[in-house]
C-alpha cells in the first residue's frame, strides 16, 4: 500500500512530479518517459555486449508471436512502439519488459510456461509493468528515500550519533518502509493489469493460476513474505484465478472478434 505522506506530498511539494497508474493508484513521477526509455535501451544494449543473448530462431519467433498480440491491445503509445524481443542464455524462469520497447524471454522461461496462454501470463505481466510507468516510480521512489537518509544522517551527525552506523540503520529503514511496500504494490497491480490485456488479446486469463502454481511447486528457499517484493505463489494464483474469472466474458468477447492467437514453438 502507497504510505499515507504520498497525497499529502503531492498535493504539496511534489503536485508537479504526481501521475496515477492505469488502475487508479497514485504515482510519484520524478523522472520523464523519454529518460526511462534511455535508461531501458541502454541496459538492453549493456545485456547484448556483454553476450547475454543467445541465437534461438524458434523461442524468439514464438515469444514475438505472444508479445505481438499482447502489444496490439496495449494502450498508446507502447500499442504503436517497435518492440524487439531477445531470448537470454539463461536457464531460471524468468522474463523482462524495457521502457524503450525491449523484452527479454530467459530460456528456461519456456520449460514452466509451456504453453502460449502461460507464457502470455508472464509477457502481459512484465508489459504492464512498462505501461504503468512502474520503472520511473521506482526511480522516482528511490530519490526520495535517498533524500529521507541524507536528512536522517545529517540530523543524527548533528546530535553526536556516529553518521555511518545512522545512514546504514536509515538506510535498511527506508527499503523496508518505503521500497519494497512500493514493488509488492507495483507487483500485484503488473498482475491485475496483465490479466486484462492477456484477455482482450485473445489469450486464456485462467492460464495465470495454473502458471504460478507451477512456479510454485518449482520449490527452493524464499525470503519472508514481508521481505519479498513478490507475493507468494500460492496468494498469487488464489487472487488471479478469482480476476480470471471475471475477465472471461473479455476474452470471449476477443476470440469472437477475431483475435485468437496460434502462436506455437
């Protein structure tokens, strides 16, 4: 949950640096779109040169085909943008979406979302966290709390506390008050977005339970809850199965229009 100072802020100093995602949540936005797509771009371009990418002709052609559809019924402009999408060399289930209009799909994304509707689930969701600006609320988030433990620090210096021991306990403060409450936040919103493009491209909305269940019967160890900046699998999958089926009627509406994706590896 946004902390309770954000509207205050807003509706303050910051009113000018204020924006509200595709759901309705209020954003605090210190950066601009044109440099998040730089700083997208760049990081994509860091990954190609250090090797990251890998030649994989089928997986790319088949991630192209889900992001494509999934692109088609994104809001302007990112429905209009000329998105490249790249496989990584990597065997952990996971993917990316850059402002910038750039994803990465880890090859071992395919061996837990094995079929299109569940890879779909995760393009949808890591799309969405591009069009709710999420990348620049993060940045946006980070400045501030960066400014919170400098104002912390120099206050502590002033009353004779040792400033390191105090910007490091300010420090741990900040990330556990104010930054990961943020991502858990943009996490399940990426979830509830992503279900409702995912539907309206044509693709199956029930997929998503089913993926995470999957992903949680991968097992390891996990951090606490409270620390995580993901909610749990098992929450995950009860929450978006509920969503999905509310969003039938949605992809119903989408296959009967005509969009029925057949995108296969």
């Amino acid at each position: 949950m946004k902390p309770r100072w954000l509207p205050l802020a807003c509706a303050t100093l910051l009113l000018g640096a204020c924006a509200t995602s595709p759901t309705g949540r209020p954003q605090l936005m210190m950066v601009s779109d044109a440099q998040m797509s730089q700083m997208g771009l760049t990081a994509f371009n860091t990954l190609r040169k250090q090797g990251k990418f890998v030649d994989a002709p089928r997986e790319r052609a088949y991630a192209s085909c889900v992001a494509n559809a999934l692109i088609a019924v994104l809001p302007p402009p990112w429905n209009t943008q000329a998105w490249e999408v790249q496989i990584v060399g990597d065997d952990s289930a996971n993917a990316f979406a850059l402002p910038g209009g750039r994803i990465g799909v880890n090859r071992g994304m395919f061996k837990v979302a094995t079929d299109q509707n569940q890879l779909a689930v995760v393009l949808g969701h890591e799309l969405s966290h591009v069009v709710a600006r999420h990348g620049a609320e993060r940045v946006s988030d980070n400045y501030v709390a960066q400014g919170a433990v400098l104002a912390g620090t120099v206050y502590a210096a002033s009353r004779g506390t040792d400033a390191g021991r105090a910007a490091a306990a300010l420090g741990a403060g900040a990330e556990l008050g104010i930054l990961l409450p943020f991502s858990r936040t943009q996490e399940s919103e990426a979830d509830e977005l992503g279900l409702r493009y995912m539907a309206r491209a044509g693709f199956d909305p029930r997929a998503a339970a089913v993926l995470w269940q999957k992903m949680e019967q991968q097992g390891g160890s996990r951090v606490p809850a409270f620390l995580s900046t993901h909610p749990s699998p098992a929450h995950r999958a009860q929450t978006l199965a509920a969503e999905a089926q509310q969003l039938m009627p949605a992809y119903q509406q989408a296959r009967a229009g005509g969009r029925a994706p057949n995108c296969r590896m």
